[in-house]
C-alpha cells in the first residue's frame, strides 16, 4: 500500500455492557508516572482535541487505535524516576473511507504528521459491527432467505458480523466490508450454538450497503439446546481453595509490580492487550534485565472449510479486533482466585472517547503444592524441601466465540512462562448429519467433527505470535543453538556412544526454524558478560510442543499470516516493527510484519534483538468440546541457563510466615 503524506501542527453485545461515559472515567484520572504507562484519560481526550483542532478528523471519524507512541528504547533504559520524559500517541482513524495514522506529540501539544495508507483497513470497530447487521436485516433478500428457514420475526435473529478476510475479489477492493453470518436465538447459552447455515451477507460500512446475499440452500437446524450453565450438575466438591491469609507478598506501584526478587512494568493496550515491560531479577542486590518488552503481536485462526460461507473465515485476531479491546471482566473466584488484586483497563473507544473494563487483569500468587525443590536424605532420614508458589498476570478476551486466557507467570526459579488457554465455544456449521451412521456422515464431516445432532464443529488452527525483546543482562545478546550430538566412542571402550552438546550462532535475521536439525534448544546469551563462575548468563526458550502452519505457502491466508511457518524468528530490534502480521492487516493479502522485518538478513551477532515466538496448535474437534471447550492450554518457558551461580530458589525459607500472631 501507498503512503501519502500531508503535514500538520464485533461483538456488538459485549460493549454493550462495557461502554461508560467520559464524565465517569475522569474520576478515576490518574497522570503518567513512567514512559511506558498507557495513555491516561485526559491524554486520550488530549489525543483527540488536537486531531480535531487540526481539521483532520470530524463527527463521522471512528478511531480503531489510540495508543501509546513509547519513546525510544535507549531512552526507556536510561530514564530514572523523578525525570521528565515525553508523551506522544499514535492514532489510527477513518474518515469517508480514508485511513490516516497520525503521530500526536502530546508534550507540545502538536500533531506531527499525519499519514494516509492508502487502500488500508484498520482494526474493525463496534460502531461499523452494529450498522453491518442492522443493515443485513433490513435487506429484502436476507429477510426472504430468513423465511425460507421457518422464521418470521426477525428479532429472533442474531447477526454477527466478522472481517472478511482476503480471497482477492477485486470488486471489493477498497471497500470496507464485513461479511456477516447469522445465527437463531433459541438458545441458552451461545448464540453461536444455532448457525442459520448457508446464508452469508457482505456489507460495505462504508457506503452503508449490502452488496450481496448468498444462500447456498437451507440446512436443518439442531434442536437440541447448547447450554452449558442449565445443566443439571453433580453434588459440589468440597472447597479446594488457594488462600492468602497473611495477605498478598507482591505490591504494586503504579505500574511496576514487585514478587520476590522480580520486577516488571505492566500496562494495557486496546490492540496487543497485556504489555510486560523491563522485567528485571533481584540478584543478591543487582537487579538484571531479562527482557526489555514481552507482549502477544498477532495471532490467525483460519478454518479448515472450501464452503463459502467458510472458506473466508481466517481471522487476524490482534490486528483485526484488538485483545485489550475485547478484554471481558474477570469473575471472582472463578476467573481468578478471590484473593487477586483486580485492574480496570480504560480502553480508547471508537469515537474518540473511552470505556472502562472492570477486572480486566488479575494478579495473583498460587500454591501449585508441588515441591520447589526437594531432597531426602537416607543416611539422616531427613528430608529438606520447599514449597512452590508462582505470581500469575491473567487477562482474558474473548473473541466472538472464542475466549483466550492469557497468563504471564513468574517462578521462584528465574522462569517466566507464558502460558495460553483457549476455551469458549466453538465455531460449528449445520448439516444434515445427525448421527455418524447417516448415509451423509461421510461428507458432513471431511472438515470437522460432529460434535451434536445436525452440528458439526469445524477444524482450524490457533497460532499465536510473541514478540520478545528479550534483554539478557543487557540489550547486545546473540541467539544460539544447542544440539544434541551424538558421538560414538573408540573401540575398546565400555561404552560405545554418548552424546555432547554443539552450540551454534545464528548469524543473520530470519526464520532460526532452518537451523533446527534433530533435538536441541534455543538460548538468548550475554557473550560480553560473564557469571561468577565465568559463564556467559542466557535464557532458553523451552516450548511446550511445536507446531507450525502446514498450509501451503502461496495459500492466501498463510501469506498474510507467513509469522506461522516458523516457530522462531530473530530481527534486529527496530522501535516501529511491533506486529508480527503487520500494522494494517485486515482485507490485505501480504501484510509486511516479520518476513519483512529480516528480509535483508542483517547481522545479529551481539546485537539488540527481538524474537518471535510461535505457539501454535491444530484444533482437531471432538464431541468433548461441545457445548463449551474444556480449557486447552499451551505454553513455553524463558529458563535461566548459568544467569546465575545456584539455583535461585536456594534461600527460600522452609515454612511459610506465621500469619496467627
């Protein structure tokens, strides 16, 4: 896309629930205390002022970002308390049909630039959801393909419009669109558990048009109902709880969280959600940078089904509708534990303005009643041991039918695990099916399983990108790799083979998967830095289980989401290369993002670097998932390999405090 440049001083039912005034929010304003704190309410509405003060946005503008435009890294790192240090914002808005990123300098009080990306579509905002399906409604030949399904009052219907997609249709080219299934809302639970299956509509916000209705034929509807909260349930367990008697052993200070010997900047944004930043270790009194920005850049879940009314159903999560946007309140004692210390998030909303997100982060310590570290000791008969207890950051979004529980988990042993669980309800489509001995069971079910009578959930994967700048006593590291080699011994020896470890440097920017040649490991290493021991500190990248895209690489949707064809990528860090997918991702065919990023391959040797973490799985469905998925967890691990000179864990006390007296 074409950048131009002109200078100058869905879910619609969700913010339904979520959206409060500004004279509310203005209450609750508090003033930037790090140059990392999201944007406060007064810098948003600020934000805005200025934008409209310039002529450059006007009462149809929507504004599906405003967000921090953090100052440059060097700054960041050499910053201390008590200094001054810049404001500005990035503001991504659409005025009749134009997209413009504007760069706000909020400590002058000037609009810097302002960008048009020609031919680009932003994020999708509520604003757009809610007149895309009140438009599909008022469509006469929706509303005929709707009595032809056995319904007569419209209000009984339930539209959700979703993004579109690229299947290069060049008749919708420059058109803002969304394509928009419906779903019955005889239903308890979900209304995505009654899909009114062969009927889709497109829909140009813009121009405030249907452009088409497709209705590939009628399909039986299940009747049975998809509740999973009116269910007749077993006698309750006794309580198993996790307690925090003697109150909670982190505190929190603006910003910054401390645990035990960690610290770390959080804070909220409407696009990437939870943003981990300057997380460091308490080392004997030195405290060490372990990465500089952790935060979840893209993720794709595309549907494994040529129908279509499916084929076009391969979303961009993150660039498309925004984690911190969609962030759902966390329930008390079943979200997280009672004992957490809940966060409101104020999110940046569609028209300039904002709304609030009660308990849209939990943090909260656990006993996972596992043994930190353990010993036992024949000869005295003594047993020394200590127990475990992790720090856990949660915030949950919930996409549609999806919901993401997303975890930033700190150990007593220098590990950060970054753990997902994807639950909620799956996507399924209506067929003929009702039971695997039908004559049509065969076809039904080629791209999914039936999960219910008439219902069959359709396969798809999930691939999550994490942008991790991590920072190993310092910001100059080098990725390397250790293989596992095996060597065989000389004849006469008593044993023939043994294996060793062979590290390797990568070198260059690019997908580090090409090096990966049998078992082995991922390490970030300080080679300028040494250990009490004369080691050079590094953390390991521990995955859970690797999975990578197995669609073809000219495939539409692998292309705009090509982060998922490998597993690891290393580039040089660069302030302005934040999405794995690319800034502006929605209707696109080849976004930018990471293959863009090391396109030219340059040297990362002791460098500052960023990796690129994929998490990924193939949801095969199954009759289990139904009506709502048990929670599916994946996960990888940053492990301290010689950081330090014992295990870190060594000096936990044996006993928890006496909290009686």
């Amino acid at each position: 896309m074409r950048r131009t440049f002109t200078l100058s001083v869905i879910i619609v039912s969700l913010f339904s629930l979520l959206l409060s005034s500004v004279e509310k929010l203005s209450a609750q304003s508090v003033q930037a205390t790090h140059p990392l704190d999201a944007l406060t309410i007064e810098e948003v509405l600020r934000t805005v002022e200025l934008l409209t003060a310039s002529n450059l946005v006007n009462e149809t503008t929507v504004y599906p970002m405003i967000s921090l435009r953090e100052p440059p890294k060097a700054f960041v790192i050499s910053w201390y308390p008590g200094t001054p240090f810049p404001r500005a914002a990035t503001a991504i808005t659409r005025t009749s049909g134009r997209t413009f990123e504007a760069h706000v300098d909020l400590t002058t009080g000037t609009v810097i630039s302002n960008v048009e990306i020609e031919g680009a579509q932003p994020s999708v905002t509520t604003v757009e959801a809610r007149a895309a399906a009140d438009l599909v409604k008022a469509d006469a030949r929706w509303q005929e393909a709707i009595r032809r399904r056995g319904i007569t009052d419209f209000e009984q219907v339930h539209c959700a419009p979703t993004t579109a997609g690229y299947l290069a249709e060049p008749e919708y080219y420059g058109r803002r669109i969304f394509r928009v299934p419906c779903y019955g809302k005889d239903v308890t639970d979900s209304v995505y558990g009654l899909p009114l299956e062969g009927l889709t509509a497109i829909v140009d916000v813009d121009q405030k048009v249907v452009l088409s209705v497709t209705d590939t034929g009628v399909v039986e509807i299940s009747s049975d109902p998809t509740t999973f909260v009116d269910v007749e349930t077993r006698d309750p367990m006794n309580p198993v709880e996790n307690l925090s008697p003697g109150g909670a052993n982190f505190r929190v200070n603006g910003g910054y969280i401390y645990w035990q010997n960690w610290s770390f900047h959080l804070r909220v944004e409407r696009r990437e959600g939870p943003v981990i930043s300057l997380v460091r270790y308490n080392d004997d009194g030195s405290h060490r940078y372990i990465a500089y920005q952790m935060a979840l850049s893209e993720m794709t879940v595309p549907y494994m089904d040529p129908d279509p009314n499916w084929s076009y159903r391969t979303f961009m999560d993150v660039g498309e509708f925004g984690l911190g946007y969609l962030a759902s309140p966390l329930r008390v004692g079943q979200d997280c534990p009672e004992h957490s210390a809940y966060f409101p998030a104020i999110i940046p909303s569609d028209m300039g303005g904002l709304f609030k997100v009660d308990r849209a982060i939990c943090v909260f310590e656990r006993n996972t009643a596992d043994p930190s570290w353990r010993h036992y000791d024949p000869g005295s008969q003594q047993a020394n041991s200590r127990t475990n207890v992790e720090l856990v950051v949660r915030m949950i979004p919930t996409i549609g039918n999806y919901d993401y529980v997303i975890d930033y988990v700190f150990t007593l042993h220098g590990n950060i695990m970054v753990r997902l669980g994807a639950t909620g309800v799956d996507a399924v489509k209506a067929v003929e099916t009702s039971h695997m001995s039908d004559a049509t069971a065969a076809a039904d079910t080629r791209f999914g399983a039936l999960v219910a009578p008439h219902t069959v959930a359709v396969y798809h994967d999930h691939y999550f990108s994490f942008r991790l700048d991590l920072d190993v006593d310092g910001s100059n590291n080098t990725l390397v790799r250790d293989s596992i080699a095996m060597r065989q011994l000389p004849e006469g020896s008593a044993r023939r083979s043994l294996w060793i470890i062979e590290t390797e440097a990568i070198e260059n920017e690019g997908g580090a998967d090409s090096y990966a040649e049998g078992p082995g490991a991922w390490r970030i290493v300080n080679r300028a830095e040494t250990t009490g021991l004369g080691h050079m500190p590094s953390y390991e990248i521990v995955g859970g289980h690797r999975v990578v895209s197995r669609m073809m690489a000219v495939d539409r949707p692998q292309d705009r989401a090509a982060f998922s064809a490998q597993q690891l990528w290393v580039s040089k860090h660069d302030d302005s290369q934040r999405y794995a997918a690319g800034t502006y991702l929605n209707q696109e065919e080849f976004t930018g993002g990471v293959p863009e990023f090391v396109a030219d391959q340059a040297d990362v040797l002791d460098e500052d670097l960023v990796l690129w973490y994929t998490v990924g799985f193939n949801h095969i469905t199954r009759a289990e998932d139904w009506p709502v998925l048990p929670t599916r967890w994946h996960e990888f691990t940053l492990r301290p390999v010689n950081f330090f000179t014992r295990n870190p864990a060594i000096d936990l006390a044996p006993e928890f405090a006496d909290t009686d007296g």
